[in-house]
C-alpha cells in the first residue's frame, strides 16, 4: 500500500528548522520560525509558568479525563483575556469556548464545524499569510482563495483594494483575519481601518474567523484586542482562535481555544454540542497541563501580573531589536531605507530581501530566513545582532 507513495513537500517554515539544526556553523542564527528566544538566544520558561507549575506539582492532582470542551477555568480564562472581564457577550452567554491544541487545532475545529456549518462557502485568506491557513482550510474541504493584503510598495497594508475585495464577496464567504502582528508581514489594521472591515462583513453577510496568536505583542494585552471589540460591539457572529504558545511561551504544551460568538445564550448552547462533536471524533478531549497552567496563572491576581510583566518584557525587547536593526543597517550604509521594520508589529518583518539574498544569507552567513523575506525579530539579540546587520547589508 505504500509503494506509491510520494514525498509530501516540508512545511516552508518548519522545514527550515531542520536545515538550522544541522548546520554546524557556531554562528548560525535562525531567523526563520516564530518564536521568541530572549536576549541569550534561549527560549524562556516564564516565572509566571513556573510559579504555577510548581503549585501544581505538589499538590500532584489525578489525571482524569477532562470535558471534551476542557476545563470552565480554562475556558472563562480565555474568554475574558480575549473580550475583556466585563464583556457584554460573556454577561449574555453569546460566547462558546472549547481549550484546543493550540491556535493551530483552534483553526481545525474551527474549520471542520464551519465545513458541517456552511459547506459550499469559499474561504478567504490575506495575501499572504500564515502558510498554514490555507493547508488547513483546505485539508478541511475548503476552496482557498485570497484577497489583497500586504503593499511591497508602502511595506503595509493595500486597504482600499482588501476592502474593494471584501465588498464583492459572495455571502455566506468565511474571511479569515489576522487580529494582530500580522504573520508574515508585521503589517496591521487601524481600529478605523477594522471599523470599515466589519461593515464591509456585515453587508456582504460574510463569516469572520479571526486568528489571534499574537495578543500581547504589538501594544499589550488590551490594546491588541481592539479588532475583538469592534466585532463584538457589532453584534455579529464570528469566530477566533487564540493561542498560549507564544504569550506563554508554552509552544509544546499546545494550549489555544476556539471562541464561537452566537446569537444568544440558546444559540450557544446548540453550537457548544456540535464543536463537542467535532472534537471528540477527533482526539476527544484536550490535554491537561498547558491549560491548567494557563487557567492558574490567569486566575490569581499576583501570577497574572507577573505573566504580564514578561510578556511586556518580551514586546519591548522585540522592539528594541527592531529599532536596533533599522540602525544598525543605517550605520553600515546599507543600500535601502529599512525604518519601515520598526514600524511593523509582532514578531515578524517583511524585509523585501529576495529569494536570493535569503539564499546567501544561509548558505555564507548561516542566518537561516523564510524564502518570501520574512524574518523573526524575536530571534535577535544583543550578541548576533550585528552579526545580522553585517550580513544583511552585504547580500544587498
Ligand atoms: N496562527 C498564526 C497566525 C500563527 O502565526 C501561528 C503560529 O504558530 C498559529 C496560528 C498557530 O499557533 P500554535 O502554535 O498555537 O498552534
Ligand atoms: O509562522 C511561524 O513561524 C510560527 C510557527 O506549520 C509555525 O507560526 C510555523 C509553521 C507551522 C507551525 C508553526
């Protein structure tokens, strides 16, 4: 049965990690997946985690199974993060929320119950976006088309031809939507900009599935919700899928939560059975630990603080070396204006290098980047920094 069976092609991020970790230069530096390394080029466990994990180990709870939904705990956590404690929708029940294996398995049972929901629709990602969006829509049985996103020529977003395009959908169409720190392109909406998103969804009768990996990365915890507000002071139904790996720095644990936002409480209820549904005939329940570590940290005053306190730590330092660079690459007399790099947001920069340029920054420098110019800002530090800047400006 397997003697046919072809090479699937490498996932273009993922597969670069592996390239990373066999490359034997000691001053490799690898630009290229999303995660956040701190300034020794390590990848933090937060106080905040380990706090609640150490709570945790001594009190050595069972391991039962969990509801197929997860834990209240979690699932309240979550909901009042991404909508804020005194949210209308939270007092009216408007909100389903089920833990899931990460923002990625938020995504897939977001999309396998769409696919039950409305099963001839098209999805529409930005152009470009996560590779994984349209993998996953698709793996779901989802034709995958594209509306305008990124402008190469102001390096941020071309929003009258994303809302142009918008407008012509047909109804029933799920827009998929980057809440913040657009990946891969750094370039983000205005609150004025997501005002006109939203009429533009609420006139063509559009789904809105907003992907948030990033909440905490561009301005803070509140601030990066804004896009969440709108929506739902709109009134409309739309999903969300949230992630934990970054702002937790818990990537292995794969803690995320897809939130359904309904009609009414009675809506919610129907919707909640048929996710359940889907869940369980795919793993059946989640994992225990990420979200119970999650749960914990959110709910006590004191560890949310502190959990608040790194993952500024980790938006400050990203913008430190964001504005590290931009002068770096200035000094060194770069051959092109790069300030629109401390403009971009999240972890990630759509430098504009090409195909080439990225070829040579691995193959003579061992700085590993994303063939489409993304780069990783977060994998910068204080020690390879220049090192970067070098590079860069001589592949120019
Ligand atoms: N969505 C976006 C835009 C991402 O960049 C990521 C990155 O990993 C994810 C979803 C998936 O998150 P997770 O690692 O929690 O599955
Ligand atoms: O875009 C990134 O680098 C992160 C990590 O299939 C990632 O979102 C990349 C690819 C993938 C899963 C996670």
């Amino acid at each position: 049965i397997f003697a046919a069976v072809e090479m699937a092609p490498r996932d273009p991020i993922l597969g670069l990690n592996e390239s990373f970790n066999a490359d034997t230069r000691t001053t490799k530096v690898n630009l290229g997946v999303g995660v956040y390394f701190d300034d020794n080029g390590k990848l933090p466990l937060l106080g905040a985690v380990r706090a609640a994990e150490k709570v945790r180990l001594e009190a050595m709870p069972p391991r039962g199974y969990q509801p197929i939904e997860g834990t209240p705990a979690y699932n309240q956590g979550v909901q009042k993060l991404i909508f804020g404690a005194d949210s209308a929708l939270l007092a009216d029940g408007r909100v389903v929320t089920a833990q899931a294996l990460g923002g990625t398995g938020a995504l897939k049972i977001g999309a396998d119950y769409l696919k039950h929901l409305l099963p001839n629709a098209t999805v529409y990602i930005s152009d470009p976006s996560w590779e994984n969006h349209r993998a996953l829509f698709e793996a779901a049985g989802f034709p995958v088309a594209t509306y305008p996103y990124y402008d190469a020529a102001t390096r941020g977003v071309d929003f009258a031809a994303m809302k142009a395009c918008l407008s012509t959908l047909a109804p029933g169409s799920i827009v998929l939507l980057h809440a913040c720190c657009h990946n891969p392109t750094g370039a983000d909406l205005t609150a004025a900009q997501w005002a006109e998103v939203i009429e533009a969804v609420r006139e063509r009768n559009l789904v809105a599935f907003i992907d948030m990996a990033y909440q905490g990365f561009a301005d803070g915890i509140t601030e990066d919700k804004v896009a969440l507000d709108l929506f739902a002071a709109s009134g409309l139904q739309f999903f969300v899928s949230s992630s934990f790996s970054k702002s937790f720095s818990l990537y292995g644990e794969r803690v995320g939560a897809l939130s359904v936002v309904t009609a009414s409480r009675d809506e919610s209820t129907r919707v909640l059975s048929q996710v359940k549904r889907v869940i369980r005939t795919n793993y059946s329940n989640p994992p225990t630990h990420g979200g119970a570590i999650v749960a914990s940290v959110l709910a006590s005053a004191e560890l949310r603080q502190q959990w608040e306190d790194e993952l500024a730590g980790m938006r400050l330092r990203i913008r430190a070396m964001r504005t590290g660079l931009v002068d770096k690459l200035a000094e060194r007399g770069a051959k092109q204006d790069f300030s629109f790099v401390a403009r971009q947001r999240g972890m990630f920069s759509y430098t504009g290098l090409s195909v080439a340029q990225v070829d040579r920054l691995k193959n003579e420098f061992g700085i590993y980047a994303v063939g489409t110019g993304r780069i990783c800002l977060a994998a910068l530090n204080s020690k390879n920094i220049d090192y970067v800047a070098d590079a860069i400006t001589a592949v120019l």
